[in-house]
C-alpha cells in the first residue's frame, strides 16, 4: 500500500477514536465540563496530563532543536522535565487540596481579590494563547506533508476535530482523548527510534545506543557525529553551549518554573478524587513523559548524523540533486528544505559556510517527521508518525483551549460580572467561549504573529514571569496580600513582555546553528525567550516590598493558606 493511502487511513482511524471518545464522554455538568467531575484515576490521569504536557514542541521541536544545538538543546530537556518535577512536588498536591478548579480562583480566593482573579485570568490568556499558536501550526504543517493539502485546509481540519472533542466533552472528553492521544504519540516516538537504533548502533533501546558504537566500528556514535559535523564546518555537537553559560542556566529556569505555571497543565491535578490522588498522578505522569524525553536526545543526535551521510555519503562526495532521495523532494514541497545550487555542479553541499552551504534551509522542525523517511522505514512507520505528530499537537491543543474558555466562562463571567449565573447557563457559556477560543486560535494559525513565529518558549517565560510566582506564594507566605501579588504579577509579566517585544526582531535565531551573533542590548546576554526567570525575580521582589508596605491579610486567608499546606487530618499549626 502506498504511503499517502496509509497515512489516511491510519490517521483517520485515529480522529475516529478520537471523536468517538468525545461522544462517549460528553461533559453534562460544569464539574465535568472543568475538571472532568474529579473522579479521574491517578494512572489515567498521569497520561492524560503527559499527553496534554508533551505538544507539538516536545514530538516535533524538541529533538529538532537538539539535532542542531547538540549540547546547548539541553535546556529543553532539562527545564521541561524538571519544571514538571518542581509542579509535582511543590504545587500540583496543595492546589488540589484547595478543591476549586481554575488556578485564577485560587488565586482571587488566596488573594481576596476580584482584581486578583481577573489579572490571573489576563496573564493565563496571554501565555495561554501564545503556547497554542504553535500548536495549531503544527497540526496545519503536519497535515500539509503527509495528507498533502494546502496549509490553511490541515488546519481547518484539526480545529474541526478539536471543536468536537473539546467542546462537548470538555475536561471529561478531553480526559479520555488524551490517553488515547498519549498512546499514539508514544508509539509513534519510539517505533522509529527503535528501528534507527538498531540500524545504526545494534542496541534496540535508543537511550543506550546514544551511548554506543557503531555497527561494525568501534567509534562510538557521538564521537562519529562529533566528527560529521566539525568536518562540515559545525560545532562540537556535544560540548557547544547556548550563547552563554549564563544564558543556558536563566532559559533553563525559566523553562522550569514556566512549566510549574502553566494552567493548562496544573488544572489536571483537579481532576482526581483525593490530594494523595494528584501526588500518585503527578508520579505516574513522570514516568509516561520521562519514556518521550529520554529517547528525545538519541532521536535527535541520529537524525543529524542521518541528514549529514545522507547528503554527503563520504568525505568530499557529495550528493547529486538529480539524484536526490524522495524524502528530499517530499519536503521540498513543503518549503521546509531548499536548495540552491550556488556553483552550478549540480551536487548538494552541506555546509557551516554561508557562501558555500547549499542547504538553505533545513528547518529544524521536519527532523523528527522525517526522520524515518531518511532512514528508509517503511511506510507504516512514517504513517504512524503522522498520526503521533498529530495528536501532540491537538491533544496540547484542547488543553490550552479549555484553559482559555475557563478563565473566560468561570472565572470572569461567573466569578465577577455575573456570580448568580446558573450550571446550565455556565456550561453554555463555558462551550461558547471554547469555540470562541478555537475560532481565535485558528485565526492566529492562519496569521502567526511575528513574535511567536520562532518558538513556544516565550508562553513558558510568560507563565515564568507572571503565575509561578503568584501561585508560590499563594501557597508559602502567609504575609504576601492581595497589593502585593496583583503588583507583582502586572511587574513580572510587563517586564517581559517589554524585553520580548523590543528585542522581537533578533528573539530566535533562525539558522541551522542556532547560535549567532547576541545582541549587544540584551541583559547580560539573556536571549529573550529565557527572560522569564528574570521577570520571575521582579514578580517575587515587587510581590514581598508592596505586601510588606502594605496591611497584612486577614486572619481567615492566613488560615486557609496553613489548611492548604498540612496533611488532612493532621490539624493546623494555628490550632496549636
């Protein structure tokens, strides 16, 4: 069977379980519709949220972006997973202990304050919305590839399929959808990593042929990499740094405590029944996305050297255009690879010279997708990986969407202008705002504004600078009030934005290195997608100097901040 026959059929299979799931789970109240009526088993739950935690960054861009960084990519790996870790341990459990179910109720409700609430729910949709345009990019590029349609006809597509998962089932569908995306997109990951592994080292486990020899060699595979591409004029893949030390560590905090703010990800912790539930959950959620990012590093590292042989088979023979693969001319079509040939041979050369590189451009995000095609997989494999690029990016999708209509339908019109509202009348609201949302969405895929063309990363520098803090000391300090967080989150969230947006025009650079020139204006060489941290530090500053020029909070919040914080059953430390 032809490829382009097998991937409609194996991706229309899984739209398919996808809307069938929807049907079967329609939210029909507005506990259902937020958080899927809180009866969510820990297991259930922790791949559900490492379905809606891995998006189209973290199965297309991720080992893309270290297929070219090398070394300086692990700032994804390390602040991804170990943002998740800081949400797991210091607020998934106690925001699940408060019971409410958006992180802008706990917040208007820690911070007595209306205000409070509606700047959360301002911060919320712009990082919110930020982090979905990527996603719904990447559901119109995946589909203009392997169902070969225009752009603007994938995306239509995939909002159509998100609108009717995520708006009848809500939190309950999505729930359910997303456990069933989480297996696809995981096996979709692996099996074609298994198969390069063996291919190229013998070891079917990915992890440990990162680590190994060659087939038939005793070089090992980085050290061939390594070679590859300094012989091409490229960094040392395993030792270059991301612009700075300095840099590498603040984008990796921010990457980190942007994961422990993301509203999307933290309101999965509402859905099981107990606190102990969102600690057991949490756990397993770690586990289901350590088994995406581990593999992550071997996938990239073998797709470099796979694109690097594939075009220049030994040292100084190079490959013919004529003779180019299909894969080569597959993504031509995209726009996504060009070539020109510059000296007129007639040969692909693939180099770190501008003057002389051919390649002009090998966009880092077609790595992970075609991959298997360089590889020479068969078609069932590249099938698959469709379908699992896919459902990273729309089950991220329809978690961000809900997070959006919550804040609007819970949040402002419930929880300030109209509190009086009925359940059906809010379950309405709740279903028109997420088709409001996915319209918005949709209309930014179309028209990408210029600065989230590059990346993801600013949304978590948002989340960084603005609801990570407010959310920590909602939950360590007795003595932050509501001046004081409402400052400090309008501080940390202007401040990035201000650094963002004056430096838009050099924020990623946009080249097969990733590492060029820094701009002599940026804070201490402080790209602005790692800016984040930086407005964290003015959030939790402001937050503590207004709060302590200001009246203490009032005896209940303090009380209600020690129930948060001790065990059911365990008393408080005020009761003593």
């Amino acid at each position: 069977m032809d490829l382009q026959t097998l991937t409609y059929i194996v991706v229309g299979a899984t739209f398919a379980l996808y809307i069938g799931i929807a049907l079967w789970a329609r939210a029909g109240t507005t506990s259902e519709f937020y958080v899927a009526g809180g009866g969510i088993h820990p297991v259930a739950n922790g791949m559900a949220t490492a379905a809606d935690w891995m998006s189209a960054a973290s199965f297309i861009s991720m080992a893309g972006l270290i297929a070219f960084l090398g070394y300086g990519g692990s700032v994804f790996l390390m602040g991804w997973t170990g943002g998740y870790v800081l949400l797991a341990l210091l607020l998934a459990p106690y925001l699940r202990k408060f019971g409410k179910f958006t992180v802008p109720e706990f917040i208007g409700d820690r911070f007595y304050s209306k205000t409070a609430r509606v700047v959360a729910v301002v911060c919320l949709i712009i990082a919110s919305v930020t982090y979905v345009i990527g996603q719904m990019k990447g559901v119109g590029v995946a589909f203009s590839r392997f169902l070969e349609v225009d752009y603007g006809t994938g995306l239509l597509v995939g909002m159509a399929i998100v609108f009717i998962y995520a708006v009848l089932g809500g939190m309950k569908g999505i729930t359910y959808t997303q456990i069933a995306q989480y297996c696809v997109l995981i096996v979709a990951y692996t099996i074609p990593a298994i198969f390069i592994s063996l291919t190229l080292t013998g070891n079917p486990l990915p992890q440990l042929g990162l680590g190994s020899t060659m087939v038939g060699t005793e070089t090992f595979l980085l050290d061939r990499l390594d070679q590859v591409v300094t012989d091409l004029g490229f960094d040392h893949y395993t030792t270059t740094a991301r612009l700075s030390h300095l840099n590498m560590f603040v984008y990796t905090a921010s990457l980190m405590i942007g994961t422990a703010g993301l509203p999307h990800v933290i309101i999965r912790f509402f859905t099981v029944p107990k606190v102990s539930d969102a600690r057991s959950s949490a756990g397993w959620a770690l586990v289901f996305i350590a088994i995406l990012y581990t593999t992550a590093p071997a996938v990239a590292a073998m797709a470099r050297l796979n694109l690097a042989e594939t075009i220049e088979p030994e040292p100084g023979k190079y490959l013919a255009y004529d003779e180019r693969p299909a894969w080569f001319s597959n993504w031509e079509k995209t726009g996504l690879l060009q070539f020109e040939d510059k000296n007129g041979d007639g040969l692909i050369q693939y180099t770190a010279d501008k003057d002389t590189n051919e390649m002009v451009k090998v966009d880092r995000d077609i790595m992970v997708l075609a991959n298997p095609e360089i590889a020479g997989l068969p078609n069932w494999v590249i099938a698959i990986v469709a379908a699992g690029g896919l459902a990273a990016a729309l089950s991220t999708a329809a978690g961000l969407l809900l997070a959006i209509a919550s804040a609007i339908s819970h949040d402002l019109l419930k929880g300030v202008f109209t509190p009086d509202i009925s359940e059906k009348s809010e379950l309405l609201a709740s279903r028109i705002s997420m088709a409001g949302a996915i319209a918005v969405a949709g209309y930014l895929g179309f028209n990408p504004p210029d600065f989230a063309a590059g990346t993801v990363a600013l949304a978590f520098g948002l989340a960084a600078s603005s609801i990570f803090p407010a959310l920590m000391m909602g939950i360590f300090s007795k003595r932050v009030n509501r001046q004081g967080a409402i400052a400090g989150m309008l501080a940390g969230i202007t401040i990035t934005l201000l650094y963002v947006f004056q430096h838009k025009g050099i924020m990623f650079v946009q080249s097969t290195s990733f590492l060029g020139d820094m701009s002599p204006n940026w804070f201490f060489g402080i790209e602005p997608n790692a800016f984040g941290a930086i407005g964290a530090i003015v959030n939790f500053s402001v937050a503590t100097v207004i709060s302590r020029m200001t009246v203490e909070p009032p005896e209940e919040v303090r009380r209600l901040v020690e129930n948060i914080r001790v065990p059911t059953g365990a008393g408080t430390a005020l009761d003593h």
